[in-house]
C-alpha cells in the first residue's frame, strides 16, 4: 500500500477524527499504578505518550505530568505529579520486548529521565518510520492523517495536566494520542 508524502492543514482539517473509546484508567495511587504495571508488563506492543503541563513563560519549561500507556485494550493515564516512577514502571519503559510506539519519543523520554533516570528501551518513533514509507510529515495530526485517513483532534493540548481531576475530554484525548500511535504503526506495518 502506498502512501501520500504530505497532507495539508485543510486535507486533514476535512478528515473525519478519530479517538479512543474504549476502557480509560486515570492511574493516581501507587496501587493503580502496581495493577497498570502488572498489566502493561504483559503485552508486547504499547502505546505511548506524555503530556506536560504548558508554560506561558518564555524559558521555563514544566515537568511531565502525565504519562499515556495503550495496550491489550486499556489505556492507562499515569498521573505523574502524584504518582512516583515506581520500579515496575521503569522496567516496562526499559524492556526492549516490549515495543513503545509514540510520535517524538526522545522528547518525551528526556523529559521522563527528568522525574527518574532510566535507560530507555523498545521504543519506535512514528516520525523516523513513517520515512520508511516515503511520508514526510511529522507531527502525529498528519501522520494519522496519511496513513489512516483520520484526524486526531488536538485541542486539549494546551490544557492544564496538573489539574486536580482529569476532565472526560483531557482523559479521552491523552488516552487517543497512546493508542492512534498503536493504530497507525500496525497499519504500516500490515501494508
């Protein structure tokens, strides 16, 4: 299957969205985040994605506040401002059998290294795969844009993270973000 190299603002603004709608766990306790763990260690591809609170001020730059993991029909919402990056955790994120798909991956990990030094392993960036199959856009809007003739809205992207409760259209777009990255690498790698 082939795919188009570029979609513009206004193709993509045409598509018709895309999001998760299946099971959503806000992880918030060290015991949600045991019983996300122990379920995430047992799957072989995971989605994954990370949110930080945005900075209004030039230079200042806030720490991850929410860590996005899909797989075997959950996506878990890991509230990293109250959560600890517990041991478990890291052994997933470290684990190259189990494959982390995300779009700009690096990013997220340095700002992941910030809260806990970990070595990363495992881990496929959409944006260095999707050039494998001639697609020059990056960002995760156009990939899904291409590749599943979808568009994942965005416009909770500037919203607070570190609020005290999640809003159900903050948990269902961190929660699409995980698991489109799952959507689009299978399609890629099902052409």
């Amino acid at each position: 299957m082939a795919f188009a190299q570029t979609i513009s603002n206004e193709e993509v603004t045409a598509l018709e969205a895309i999001q998760y709608d299946g099971q959503i766990v806000v992880v918030d306790t060290p015991q949600a985040l045991t019983d996300a763990c122990t379920h995430l260690a047992q799957q072989t591809i995971v989605g994954f994605d990370t949110e930080t609170r945005p900075s209004f001020t030039s230079g200042v730059t806030n720490k991850v506040s929410l860590l996005q993991l899909y797989g075997g029909g959950r996506c878990y919402l890991i509230r990293l401002n109250r959560v600890q990056m517990s041991k478990q955790l890291i052994a997933i994120l470290h684990n190259p059998k189990i494959l982390k798909i995300g779009a700009a991956v690096k990013n997220d990990i340095v700002g992941l290294t910030k809260l806990r030094h970990f070595t990363a392993g495992g881990f496929i960036d959409l944006q260095e795969l999707v050039e494998q199959y001639g697609i020059t856009d990056k960002s995760l809007r156009k990939i899904s844009g291409i590749v599943l003739g979808k568009k994942v809205s965005k416009a909770q992207r500037l919203s607070n993270w570190e609020a005290k409760t999640l809003t159900p259209q903050q948990q269902i777009y961190a929660a699409t973000d995980a698991w489109v990255c799952v959507e689009i690498y299978n399609t890629l790698l099902g052409a």
